[in-house]
C-alpha cells in the first residue's frame, strides 16, 4: 500500500486507512510510539497496564495493621488482568 505526506498545520503526517487501524486495534487517539529504524519510520501503539501493581499496594497498605486490612489484603481478584480500560 501507499501513501502520501500530507500537510496538517505547521506538521507534515499520514493517514492510515480503517482496515490498518483495525489490523492494529487501535483508533483515533490512540498514543502511539514513534521511532526510526534505518530508513523506515515505525509506529507502535503504547499500551500500558494502568492496574499494573495496584493488588500489591494495596496489600501493602493492608499490611501495616490498618482497622480494615482485610479488605486491602484482598483487593486484587482473579481475573484483573482480563479488564479493559
């Protein structure tokens, strides 16, 4: 497939067709990772896990003998890392 540079304000960018973006699983404003490998300009869609962590603290939290420490203790269930955001 090609495509042209187009001029987008005081910019220069790319428009990548729908069937790209759903290869990809990304759409309109989406963050996406820009770096340069020779003579090609690669784009990786960044994907970070916001929950990353968060059972651990709070069961650390829970550990210092808080009035509600089991609830803390027990904050992270099965099947957290399933959840979209």
């Amino acid at each position: 497939m090609r495509t042209a540079l187009r001029k987008m304000g005081n910019s220069t960018g790319v428009i990548l067709p729908r069937a790209i973006l759903g290869e990809l699983g990304v759409a309109a404003g989406t963050v996406m990772q820009v770096s340069v490998e020779g003579d090609r300009v690669l784009l990786t869609p960044v994907r970070d896990d916001r929950q990353a962590g968060w059972a651990e603290a709070a069961a650390a939290i829970g550990a210092d003998g808080a009035p509600d420490e089991a609830a803390w203790r027990d904050a992270g269930h099965e099947g957290d890392a399933r959840l979209v955001w």
